[in-house]
C-alpha cells in the first residue's frame, strides 16, 4: 500500500529540488528525514514538512508500520511561472521567470 503527499506551489525552481531529492530517493523513512535534517539547502525543510506527511497519511489512513516505511517514489514537477520585468537600458525590458514546483512524496512498505 502507497500513501502519497504532495507539496504545491513551492517557490523554488525544480532544478533545486532535484538535487535534495535525489538523496533520498529509496531510503527508509528514518535514514530519509536524518539527511533532510543535516541538508544545507533552503528547501530540505519543505520535503522534509512533505515526507512527515506521507508517513502520518500512512500510519493514519492506511494503518501502516512507520518503522517498515521507505520512499517508494518521489519527484518534482514544475509548477505555474510568475512572470517578472526587469528595466534595462534604452526604455527595453527583460522578463524574469520565477519558477515554481510541486513536489510529490510516496512513501510504502518494505516486502
């Protein structure tokens, strides 16, 4: 049984996420939120806030055994663009993307 969570909207760029992610992909719940903890990088909070939340779903909605968990799947997509202009010279604009992620968690148990 597979107990998802997902994170939306986050306001950093999916490239960031991926390399948070990347660390814990197939790890045990446990092993997962310590490298989260010990994470320098600024959006290590928001999957760790998402993975927390795919074990209570787990634990809660579906009975599981917190101990037995893992991150089964996890992956980043990107979200909705907020479209910036900066001035620049001779009355020219460029146009700065602020990308935005949705971050999906799914944690199960081990066979």
């Amino acid at each position: 049984m597979e107990s998802l969570a997902r994170a939306r909207n986050l306001r950093v760029a999916p490239t960031r996420i991926q390399l948070v992610i990347d660390q814990i992909r197939g790890k045990d719940v446990q092993s997962a939120l310590n490298v989260l903890e010990f994470s320098r990088k600024r959006i290590a909070k928001a999957v760790k806030e998402a993975l927390k939340s795919a074990i209570a779903n787990a634990e809660n909605n579906h009975g599981l055994d917190v101990d037995s968990l893992y991150v089964s799947r996890i992956h980043v997509d990107q979200g909705p663009m907020l479209k910036r202009f900066l001035p620049r010279a001779r009355g020219r604009a460029s146009r700065i993307l602020k990308r935005t992620s949705h971050l999906t968690v799914a944690v199960s148990e081990r066979e």
